[in-house]
C-alpha cells in the first residue's frame, strides 16, 4: 500500500466520524444542560423522580460523547485512548444504571426500614462507578483532549480540575459518609452547577464544529 493511499484511507475514516462527531456534539450539549437541571433538582428541588431522570439521560448522553472523543485518537493514541473510553464508559453505565435504580424507587417506594435505607447501592456503592471511575475516565480523556489543537486547551484543564474534584467526592462519601460536610457539599454544588455544564457544553460545541 502507498503512502499516498494510506493517507487517503485516514481522510476518508476522518471524513465518516464527523457526522457522529457532531452528533455526540450536540449529545454533550444536552447533557451540560441536563446536569445543570439534576443539580437544580436534587439540591434545590429536592424532587427524586427529577433527579433520578436527569441523571439517568446524563449517563445515556454521555456515551456517545465518550464514543467520538476517544474515537479521535485511536490512530495517534491507541492505547489511552481505548484505556479512557473503558473508564469513560463504565462511568456512563454507572451513572445510567444508578439513575434508573433510584427513578425506579421514586415511582414506586419500596417499604424499606432505616437501616435498609442508609446501605450502599449494591452496584453503584458510595458513587464508584458515577464519581470514582467516571473521574478516572474523565481524567484520561482530558489528557488526550489535550494532545489535539483541534480542542481548545482550557478544556483539557477544566477537564483534569472535574477529574480531581469527582475522585475526591467519591473518596468523601466513602469516609466521611455525612452528606452536609464541607468537603462533599462544596466539590459537589462546584462541579453540579458549574464546572460539569460548562465543560461538556464546551465539548460539544466543539464537536459541533466538525
């Protein structure tokens, strides 16, 4: 095969991911603004059918981002970049299935005793898989994110301070377990709020632009 065949080849995989890029584009988009609207409705509303739904659209979206982002890279960092869409994606699934694990406990309540309540999720304990493992993810994709000048560098960094802040919160609610402490509440209302909206409406319409 000639050089200028091989070049050809890697125009033309290029060329058919941008339909999907921009798609994920506008996936991502959806999911800054729906993680704005699961912290409004989990913080401030306090409603759990609202939350549960935004949370669970949120893992839905999110793997088609993690899909485009990480299919940029395989032919320049094949290794990471399948290694950040496994962390990425189980990530996704957590924050999917744990969302529908609690809509399905708002629309029905199941008669569950105090001691019952306050257990782990068995598939999702302390938020593992939705902050541990999705901040791992998020990390290895801010790190490729900034090994192309095609994204701006500003979000690779915003990504890495996400990455920081979702690990910490996992490691806060295993340890210190109260809900209300500083170190939970801030990381968390830091990221729901700001940070999480910002960075993936800014992916997006990165992806957007092809």
């Amino acid at each position: 095969m000639t050089t200028q065949s091989v070049v050809n080849q890697h125009g033309d995989i290029a060329r058919s991911a941008i339909p999907f890029e921009r798609f994920a584009g506008l996936c991502a988009i959806i999911a800054g603004v729906g993680s704005l609207l699961y912290s409004i409705s989990f913080i401030l509303l306090r409603n759990a059918s609202l939350s549960a739904f935004f949370l669970l659209l949120g893992g839905f979206l999110s793997l088609t981002v993690f899909v485009a982002v990480s299919q940029r890279f395989l032919q320049t960092h094949a290794a990471f970049a399948r290694w950040a869409f496994l962390l990425g994606i189980i990530g996704a699934l957590g924050a999917l299935i744990h969302g529908g694990y609690d809509l399905a406990n708002a629309l029905q309540p199941p008669a569950l005793s105090a001691a019952q309540a306050s257990l782990p999720d068995a598939i999702d304990p302390r938020g593992l898989l939705v902050f541990g493992i999705a901040g791992l993810g998020l990390f290895f994709i801010a790190w490729l994110i900034g090994q192309d000048r095609f994204f701006p560098r500003p979000l690779s960094y915003l990504g890495y301070i996400m990455a920081v802040l979702l690990v910490g919160l996992y490691l806060g609610r295993l340890i210190i377990l109260d809900p209300t402490h500083p170190l939970i509440v801030i990381p968390a209302l830091l990221n729901g709020f700001i940070l999480n909206p910002i960075w993936y409406v800014w992916l997006g319409v990165s992806l957007l632009r092809g």
